[in-house]
C-alpha cells in the first residue's frame, strides 16, 4: 500500500479547518434535528469556509417533495436556527446548488437504488469524489435497516480503501445507541456487519463544547493543576449536569428512558473520564480513547446492596422554578400518573485504579433543578494542619471548578486574609470566563464534529468499547430499579433533589456544591 | 457583543507631563492612578459594574497624532474581542516641545448583560522626549501575559524605539501595503540576529491566507496533485491602473506559490523568469481589474493558473476571481467588502466545479485581529517574502 504524496501547497500552510470533499447524506432528513441542528451547523460552516469545495448535502426521508421544497424548508430551518443571521443570499444560492433530495422508505431497496443513482451524478457534478458522510438522523429502530440497506447496496467503501487514497465512507450516529449493554452490543454488531469501526462517528455532543475540548488543554497543557490531579491532594470530585427544565412536552420520549439512561450514561461519563483519565500518549483518536476507556473499566461495579448505599434517584414533584409554578413530572402530557421514571439520580463512583483509589467521584443529573449548569469541582484536601481561626472553625479547602454551560469558564477558589489588622480569612474566586475573555461567537458543538467527521478525525466521537462499557457500568443501576418495589422519591420541582441525595455525601461527612 | 465605549465619566481628562527629570516618572505613576480609578466599584449602587478583562497588551506606536486617532477605533474594535491593555503611543521627535503627555481610559462592550472593559492608555510624545517613549511603554505593559507591537509607518531597525519595544514583544505587526515588502524582510532579518526574537508579521501576509486556502484546493485532489509539478502559466489580477507595479499581496502570493512549487528566479537579458524544479518556465502575468470606489489600491482581485504536459492544452484550469465590492451591509460583521469569491476548477473530461464563498470583513480590526489570533511561527511566511523581494524588486507591471 503506498501513501500519496502530499500537496506541496499544504506544506507549512496554517489553514482554517476544512473538511475533505464529500456528499453528506442525511437519512432523517425532514426531522426536527436536521431543521434544527444539521442544516444551520453545515451553512455556518459554508459562512466560515470550514466546506471543501467538493461538497453536497443530499437528504432521504420518507414523504414526497420537490427539490424546491425540501430547499425551502431548509432555508426556513436556516433562517430560525443558524447562529448568524439573516441568511447571505450569495453563499445561500451556492449552497442551494449542492442540495438534493431523495424520497422513500427506510426499508425499501430502491430507496438506495435512487440514492446510488443520484450520488453518481452529484460526483460528477459537485466534486464530492465519491465520498459520503451518511448521517443517521433517525430514530434508532431504523439503524440496523439503514446500514443493511447501505451494504447491499454497496454504498460503503473498504475502510482499507482510503489508507492508500481512495474514496471514504463514514457513518454519524446519534444517540441513544442502544437501551443497555445487550442492545448496544446488537447495534454495534449490526454497524460493524458493514462498516470497520475507524468509519463510524458516534456523536456525544457534549464533547463538541469548548469547554469540554478545553479540559485536556487545561489538564495536559498546564504544569500547574496535573501534579496535584489525583488522590494524594483530591478529597472529591462532583460532576453536576443540571436542567432547570421539565420534559418539555417529550413526555413519551422521557416515560422510556429516564434521566440516567438519557445523560448519565453519555454525557457524564464522558465528563469523569475527560476528568479522571491518564495522559493520553498522543491526541490521536485512539490514544485519547484508549485512556478514557481504562477509566471506564476500573469503575467499581454496582452491586446491588452498593447501588442502595450509593445511588439516589428521584423525580420531581410540584414546585417553583424561577420563580413560576411547575407542574409534576406525574402532571406532564404522556407521562404516567404513577410513573416510576426517575428524573434525578446522583451516585457515589468509584475508581480503582492509582490515581484515584478512594476519592469519591459524586456525580448527579436531574431536570427541575434550581438552575441550568453543568460543571465539574475538584474539591482539594484540606490544609494538614489549621495555623487560622476562621469563623467556621477551618479553613474552607480550594476547589477548582470547570464549568460546562452556561457562562463557560473555570474558577479557583482560594483563602485570602482581608485587609486589615487582624488575620481574618476570606474565600475568594479566580474565575476566568471564556465569554468574556476571547468573546462569545463560538461555534455550535455541532459544527465542530460535523468538520471532524468530514476530516475523519474521530478523537471527539465515541469508541464502541466506550459505549459498551458505559452501559456495564450503568445497566446494573437499572435492573435494581426494576426490581425495587418503592416508587423514586419525590422532589419538589426547583430544589437540588431528593433529601437522600444529601445524605450520600452527609455520610462521608461531605456536602454538595451549589452551583 | 455591542460596539465598543468609553463609560461616561470615565475617561479622565487628558494629563500632561513636562519631560524633564522625573517627568515620565510622574506620568507613569499618574496613569497607573487613574488605571487603578477606573476599576474602583460604581459610587452609584444602580451602575453597571466594570469588569476588566485583559489577555495581552497591545502596543501602538504611529509617526503622527493624526494617524494614531484614525487608527483608535481599530485598536478598540480589537480589543472588544481581544480584551488587552492597549497603549497607543505617537511619537514625533521633530515636532512640539519636549514633552510626553498621556491618559487612561477603559474601553468596554457590552456582552451577555456584562460591561467587559479594556483598558486603552494614550501617550503622545514629542521633541526629545522621543528617546524616552520605549521605555514610558514598557513600563505601563501588563507583565506576564503576552505583547504584540503594532508599528504603522516607515520602520527602521536602528531606531532605539523600535529596537527597543520589538526587543519587549511576543510579536511584531507590520503592514507591507504601508512600508514596504523590502522593510518588512530587514525588520525579519533583524528579527533572527535577536537572542529572544518576536515573531514578524504582515497583515499583507493573513489578508491572502485565504487565497492560499482556495489555491491548495485545486491539488487536494489525487487525480491533479501530480500536476502541482507542471503549472504552465500564472494570472494574477490587482486592482490597480495599467502599469502599475505588483502589489505586496501579489507579490507574496507568488512568493508562497514558487517556495512551495520549488520554483526558481532567473534573468534573460534583465527581465525576471520564473523556473520550475524541471527547469520549465512559467509565465506569469499580471493583469489589472478597475479598482470600485474605496477599495485600496492592489488588492488581490483574481487568480487564474493552468497546468500539464502542453502548456496549450492545460489539464486543469483553476481560477479565483474576486467580485470587488460585493459585500452585504445588513449581515454582522459585514462590509461592502466582505467580498465574494468564486472558485471554479475545470479539468479535462470533468464537469467544471464552482464554490462560492465569502471573504471576513475587510477592516484594518478584523485583519489586525486575525494576525492576533494566527499561530505565530510561519516557516512559510519568511520563506515567501524573501521569494517576493525578487519579484518587487524586479518590477513586476500590469501588461
Ligand atoms: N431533535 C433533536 O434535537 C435531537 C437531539 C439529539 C439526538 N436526536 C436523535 O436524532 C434522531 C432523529 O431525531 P429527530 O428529532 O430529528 O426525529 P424526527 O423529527 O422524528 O425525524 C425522523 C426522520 O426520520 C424519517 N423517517 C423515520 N422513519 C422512516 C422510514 N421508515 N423511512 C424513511 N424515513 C423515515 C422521517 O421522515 P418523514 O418525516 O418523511 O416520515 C424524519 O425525517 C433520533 O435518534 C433522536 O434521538 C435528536
């Protein structure tokens, strides 16, 4: 297999991030997430001139439309959702040229009979050198139909293919994949029956945020924060992912999977693993996931006389947020009267590994909380021995604390002594925010991974091991769930959760931040 | 995030300062006063809150008063983004009494409900307080966070001032389209005889980043980058009068495109040739486009190369052509030119490919901004201008 050489014109070029030539095939296409998310995250590409110039977007859904009209609620889509507005005509008529619609079912062979039909002709026409970028904006059922389809077809490429040069293939999922281990297993199974795992992008737009990037930055970039990243200065670590909003009319959706299964199981997991892991030998895809993984394998398994001590979960009850009344999760539409759907759990994890053995990692996520904020606060051990009189009796320890979302930032919190003749002690924060530092026009998380997709660089994306492994870790928690006769205690709406979740850390003589 | 202001009542009055013994002293200790006063907490409870935000300084230093007032909201437009401590310094050694006089103020932007304020400081310099300004700047710079040196006028390495406040910086910022292609490689090569050199800059040099972009594009492909070796002819396009000489975007284009295609200078009878690595000339033609009403002179209006084994069958025909003053005005962050450009790329046998895009706002701020924002090592930068001086110096004119 020989390498190509490269474009001498590339040579030392500091570019803009531009992705490789290719047609983006949205399986979904007439979706909420397309009108949403897909079509305003590629246009803001074009805006910003992250699209190659070979490039298409060529959308399949199930109802009947002319090109003119799938173009136009693609603009409408643009118009309401894009971050920069109002839409360019020029770059908008451009853009129009490369948009193609094919209608038909999931399920039916001719669907992809027209979709190779028009791909054919969209390489010829658009420079897309045989590339495709297949996204699944689907619900998940139709997964493993699509990927057949696309195989008997013979519209995925040998992944050897594009080591020495040739066309590429690569296939975007989106979330949930799978409902637990077993399921998860079946679904990668079904991938890999037609694509290697270097072709698959599975998409946890959490690790599209700035924020969320910027902890390796923060981690393996500072010399500062990393000797003192583990047991021997850490007392505990809390990952908090908070929503001050209920189910928003996706009652049904939320009846079948719960907050633990809906954030816990991606979202924050990813989060303790950006958190916890060793330095990756390299920032190569595998090199970052092979490390994230071993944390995931040395979680301490939830058994279930474990997962009592060390699990709360929890769903809201009436209450006030913001000020406004809310109703119960009971009292929503869709939603079971006596639904046992929890919508806040809060863990105790361990990890048994060097780095960490015996430091607490308490993570928690809910809807109905006081506040939106996700963040993660490293809580350091107290100074060995008190030389202050301070009004509380000690000397509050530093925590240093990344927010997620909202006002992205990092804050360190220190003592200080006030001014004045006597030592008295005050807390104080050093809190730098990225708003305010380098302005707030970021891109959209998905923005980011569409251009790492279409660049093949997977570091942001989720490993199938990953995936597997956070369902190992999560699906014992469940099915002791599902065997306990007691319904989730109930919060009220507003508040940081159930009482029991304030006992979990109240018994190793810890409280919860208040973010 | 809302246009840059000054908070009301919060630009002290101008102060002055005699330049005699101490008087620098005495100003310096004024304005770090008057710092110091602004981000004291509103008297008025009901007031907005300053917050100061600063990730670098940004030193300014312009031959006129005239020229460092036109280019102060520049300065502030940057700093909306790149929160910093600017200090804006004109110095005339010829003009005025031996004074420095200066003031403070904090320049703020509304953003997310939060008045993020940078700190802009003015020094105006004059007579034979001109040997004192470097050291006035240096001593107002924030330490430990990094200073770029914007220098616009003619640059000297052997001025003490200069030599000085470069020696103080990260980077240095200059413009050829204002000195001169020829300025900016002493001002490199100075750069390299330095134990902790700044890194050079030309705003000329990020201005055509994005024509390199779109150039590097016509050899991503598998099929054509064989014919990377093998450009036959070369059309370049500037707005400008027929005659005029090459401009320096141009000139460091083709200085970019022959250091990467290995190409090589060479003479006949006086007049410049350029070679490729297979000894094979190219031609190379520059053509003019009318230049619209406020666009500056020599921009980069149009590209056009042409590659093969025959230079009159060319395999592939690439051309960027820029639509001078296409710009939108309703768009954030839009001028009129914020121009369009069009790439097509033709080959034999293949449908020819088109892309349309559109260039950033073309502001002093923005292009001073994105210098900012680049990585500052560019191999490539120092490689190109050397290539470009033989072309300017050569006279490359509009046929
Ligand atoms: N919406 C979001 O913001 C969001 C966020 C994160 C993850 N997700 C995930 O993304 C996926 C899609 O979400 P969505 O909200 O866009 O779903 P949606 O609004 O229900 O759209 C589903 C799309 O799939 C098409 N479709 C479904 N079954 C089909 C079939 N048998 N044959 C052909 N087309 C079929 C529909 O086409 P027709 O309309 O023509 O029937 C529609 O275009 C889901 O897995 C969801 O969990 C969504």
């Amino acid at each position: 297999m020989t390498t190509p050489a490269p474009n001498p014109l590339r040579r030392g070029l500091i570019e803009d991030r531009t992705g490789d030539p290719c047609a983006l095939v949205i399986f979904g296409a007439s979706g909420d997430l397309t009108r949403r998310k897909l079509m305003p995250a590629i246009y803001n590409l074009a805006l910003s001139r992250s699209l190659p110039s070979g490039f298409a977007t060529v959308g399949v859904a199930r109802r009947a439309k002319t090109h003119a009209q799938f173009c136009a609620e693609m603009k409408e889509g643009v118009a309401q959702f894009s971050r920069r507005k109002p839409i360019d005509p020029a770059l908008w008529s451009d853009f129009e040229r490369g948009i193609g619609y094919v209608q038909g079912s999931f399920d039916d062979p001719s669907t992809y009979q027209k979709l190779a039909a028009h791909l054919d002709e969209v390489d010829k026409e658009r420079g897309t050198r045989r590339n495709r970028l297949y996204y699944l904006a689907v619900p998940p059922a139709e997964f493993a139909t699509i990927v057949a389809n696309l195989r008997e077809a013979n519209l995925v490429a040998d992944a050897a293919a594009e080591r020495s040069g040739g066309p590429w293939t690569r296939i975007i999922i989106e979330k949930p994949f799978g409902d637990d281990l077993q399921s998860s297993r079946e679904l990668n199974d079904c991938i890999a029956s037609a694509f290697a795992e270097s072709q698959v992008f599975r998409i946890d737009h959490y690790l599209g945020k700035e924020t969320v990037q910027n902890l390796l930055v923060f981690r393996f970039a500072n010399s500062l924060f990393e000797p003192t990243w583990n047991r021997e200065h850490v007392d505990n670590v809390q990952i908090t992912v908070a929503e001050d909003i209920g189910v928003e009319g996706r009652g049904k959706f939320y009846e079948q999977i719960g907050v633990t299964k809906d954030i816990v199981e991606n979202h924050l997991m990813q989060l303790l693993c950006l958190t916890a892991m060793e330095p990756p030998i390299s920032l190569s895809a595998d090199a970052v996931r092979d490390e994230k993984v071993k944390v995931l394998r040395s979680l301490r398994r939830m058994e279930a006389s474990t997962i009592r001590e060390n699990v709360v979960r929890g769903q809201y009850g009436r209450g006030f947020v913001r000020g406004e009344e809310v109703p119960a999760y009971r009292e929503e539409p869709d939603v079971a009267k006596d639904s046992r759907v929890e919508t806040y759990v809060a863990m105790k994890v361990l990890i048994d590994n060097w780095r960490w053995g015996g430091v607490p990692f308490y993570v928690r996520a809910g809807k109905r909380l006081p506040r939106k904020v996700t963040e993660i606060a490293i809580q350091f051990k107290q100074v060995p021995h008190n030389l202050f009189a301070a009004p509380d009796g000690g000397v509050s320890p530093n925590v240093l604390a990344v927010r997620v979302q909202p006002d992205e930032g990092i804050a360190l919190r220190f003592t200080t002594k006030e001014p004045g003749n006597a030592t008295v002690l005050r807390d104080v924060a050093m809190d730098f925010r990225y708003g305010s530092a380098f302005g707030s026009n970021t891109p959209e998380a998905y923005e980011r991974l569409l251009l790492d997709a279409m660049r093949g660089d997977a570091t942001l994306f989720t490993r199938r091991d990953e995936v597997e492994e956070q369902w190992a870790f999560i699906d014992p928690v469940i099915d002791a769930w599902r065997d306990q006769a007691a319904p989730p205690p109930i919060y009220p709406a507003g508040t940081w959760g159930p009482e029991q979740a304030d006992d979990l850390l109240a018994r190793d003589g810890r409280r919860w931040r208040r973010p | 995030m809302s246009a840059p202001t000054t908070p009301a009542g919060g630009a002290p009055p101008a102060g002055t300062s005699d330049a005699g013994t101490g008087g620098a002293a005495r100003l310096i200790a004024k304005l770090e006063q008057e710092l110091r006063d602004l981000w004291k907490p509103p008297e008025d409870p009901a007031a907005t809150p300053l917050t100061r935000v600063c990730t670098m300084n940004i030193g300014v230093v312009a031959p006129s008063r005239e020229l460092l007032e036109r280019y102060t909201p520049v300065i502030d437009e940057v700093t909306a983004s790149i929160p910093a401590r600017a200090i804006l310094a004109s110095i005339e050694p010829d003009g005025g009494a031996d004074e420095i006089t200066g003031s403070a103020t904090a320049v703020c932007s509304l953003s997310g409900g939060k008045n993020i304020c940078s700190e802009r400081i003015t020094l105006a310099v004059h007579g034979n307080a001109s040997a004192r300004a470097a050291s006035a700047i240096e001593a107002l710079l924030v330490p430990e966070i990094p200073t770029a040196l914007v220098w616009l006028g003619r640059v000297h390495t052997d001025d003490p001032v200069f030599e000085d406040l470069a020696g103080e910086a990260h980077r240095v910022v200059l413009d050829s389209e204002y000195t001169s292609i020829s300025s900016v490689i002493h001002v490199a090569a100075w750069a390299r005889g330095q134990r902790n050199a700044p890194e050079i800059v030309d705003l000329a040099w990020t201005r055509i980043a994005v024509w390199q972009e779109m150039l590097a594009r016509f050899f991503d492909d598998l099929e054509t980058r064989p014919l990377a070796s093998k450009v036959t002819r070369l059309v370049l396009k500037q707005a400008c009068d027929p005659g005029a000489g090459i401009g320096p975007e141009g000139a460091l284009m083709l200085g970019w495109i022959g250091t990467r295609l290995g190409w090589k200078t060479s003479r006949l009878a006086g007049a410049l040739r350029l070679k490729r690595a297979d000894g094979q000339a190219v031609t190379i033609e520059l053509a003019s486009v009318p230049r619209p009403a406020g666009v500056a002179p020599h921009t980069l209006a149009g590209f056009m190369l042409e590659a093969g084994d025959d230079p009159k069958a060319p395999l592939l025909r690439g051309s960027i052509e820029r639509e001078l003053a296409s710009g939108l005005t309703d768009q954030e962050d839009t001028t009129r030119d914020a121009d369009v450009i069009v790439w097509r790329c033709a080959k034999a046998d293949r449908a020819e490919i088109e892309q349309r895009i559109r260039l950033g706002a073309n502001k002093a701020a923005k292009w001073l901004e994105r210098t900012l924002h680049r990585p500052a090592r560019d191999v490539a930068f120092a490689e190109s201008i050397a290539f470009a001086e033989h072309i300017v110096e050569d006279g490359l004119t509009v046929s």
